[in-house]
C-alpha cells in the first residue's frame, strides 16, 4: 500500500492502473477510521482492480463553530487499518494541496435537498461537502465512489451532483455499519458517556418500532410523533424526525418507499441515523 500526499504524486502511482484500463474505487473519508469506512473499503475491493482512499479533513465543509480543528488527525492508525483491508493508495493532502494558494471563486450547490434535515443547522456544509467531492472525483478519476448510507443525506446530495452534472462515476452507497445493540458506527459515538452509549441504540429501536408500525398501518405522522416522544422520554434532545422519498422530496404518507430520519444529541454528541422502508415488501 502506497500514500499519495500530492495530487502529482496520486496521477503518478495511478498512470499504469488507468493505462491497463483497471477499474479504480474510491473512498472519500476524513480519516478516524473506524468499521464502517473499513466496510466502504471491503465493498470497493470486491469490485474494483484499485482501491483509493482519500483522507483530507476539509475544512470548507465545517461551519464556524464546528471541530474542525479538533477533529481527530489519525493517520498512522487510519493507514494501519486500511492496509488490514486491502487498500491500494492512501491519498492524504494538506489542506494548501487541495485549495492551493488562491482565492475559490468556484461553488457547487445543489440546491432543495441540502436546505434541510441536517442542512437547516449548518448552512454551507454541503456546498463544502460537494465542492471538495468534486475536486476529488477529479483528481482520482474514479470509475466507483462509495458512500455509507449513514450520511443519507450526503449520499443523495452527491448522487444527485454526479446525474446532474453528468460525472462519469457510479455512486454505491454502501449499507450502514451496527454495533450488536444497534447503534450506527460514527466517529461521535466516542464522545459519549458510558450512560449516554448504552442509552443511543433507543435511535434504532424507535426506528424499528416505526417501521413496524408503518407496515401495521399507522399514520406516517403519528409514527413521526411516537419516535420523538419515545427519545425525548428517554433523555434524548430531538433535533428532527423526518420522512423523506430515496431522493429526500417530502412525503405525507406511506404510500411509497421512504426513509425515516433522525437527529437527536445525548449531551452534547448529536447523533443521526435513518432507516429505508420498503412499501412493497
Ligand atoms: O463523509 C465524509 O467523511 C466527508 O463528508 C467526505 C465525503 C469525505 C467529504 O469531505
């Protein structure tokens, strides 16, 4: 496994892959590894010949009062892990190798979809998410992108940049990674208490509890309510509980597939999770 800090240095390392005509994966993350970026990368060595990884926290996706400087810089662990799951190529720039010298004159919006959910508290990230997306894609020339369905929201912003811009990649979004209890893997979950951990599994369960109840017949906004109020009863701050179609239009009923969403903080750690519900099965 190599690591790439320069985008001269990736165009190097990659130039036979691309000249063989070998299909390249990628994986966007900003390192803090943990199992499910790992399972991103599992997903990509199925099937492509190289496997990249990009890890780059990119500081045009934090808002002014967010932890970009805090955020965890984990490389020599990051590349531990990833060369346990057959990694080809770490690319890992600063923050001048991505941006360079001058000013960004350049945004990309992807405007209705990135408004709310998780885009009504921070304004701008999705721009800085798609603006460094594509910087990406450009640089590593992708044939697969993959994405964990745990930032749903993320993943259909891209999917929807990618059709609308005619990207020449395939975006996979990749299945959510559990702990046993039900808990979604995040790199948050280390900021919870010991109380708070073994009370975030309620965002599953009252997930579940709504799928039930959604395919028992109840209303979609009373299956809303009932999840509010069961984390608000268990100590939980509720941010949204949403239901979205795949591509995040708003829907009133259960008359077709939707996604439920979630954000709720334990403390201070917000935690997100979402759940599809098939309308056929
Ligand atoms: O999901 C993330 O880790 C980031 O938003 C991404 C896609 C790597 C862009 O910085």
């Amino acid at each position: 496994m190599k690591t790439e800090t320069t985008i001269q240095g990736l165009s190097a390392s990659l130039s036979s892959a691309r000249q063989s005509r070998k299909t390249i994966g990628f994986v966007p993350t900003m390192g803090n590894l943990h199992q499910g970026h790992l399972n991103l990368v599992r997903e990509a060595r199925k099937i492509c010949d190289v496997v990249v990884v990009s890890i780059f926290v990119n500081p045009i996706q934090f808002g002014p009062n967010e932890d970009f400087d805090s955020y965890p810089r984990t490389l020599e662990q990051d590349s531990n892990l990833l060369a346990d799951v057959g990694c080809d190529i770490i690319f890992a720039p600063s923050v001048e190798q991505m941006y360079g010298k001058n000013k960004r004159l350049t945004t990309i919006s992807v405007s209705e979809i990135t408004n709310d959910l998780c885009g009504a508290q921070r304004p701008g990230h999705f721009d800085g998410v798609a603006v460094v997306v594509t910087k990406l894609f450009n640089i590593v020339q992708p044939n697969f992108a993959f994405f964990g369905q745990k930032d749903y929201q993320q993943l259909a912003v891209i999917k929807q940049m990618v059709q609308d811009l005619n990207m020449p990649i395939e975006v996979i979004g990749v299945p959510i990674t559990r702990a046993e209890d039900g808990l979604a893997l995040s790199s948050r979950n280390g900021y919870l208490s010991e109380e708070h951990r073994a009370t975030a599994p309620a965002i599953y369960k009252a997930l579940k509890a709504a799928e039930t109840d959604l395919k028992n017949g109840q209303a979609l906004t009373d299956v809303l309510a009932q999840i509010r109020a069961d984390l608000t009863a268990q100590g939980f701050e509720v941010d949204y509980v949403e239901a979205r179609s795949p591509m995040l239009q708003t829907v009133e009923q259960f008359d077709q597939d939707v996604v439920l969403f979630v954000a709720a903080k334990l403390g201070k750690t917000r935690l997100i999770d979402n759940l599809q519900v098939s309308h056929s099965a």
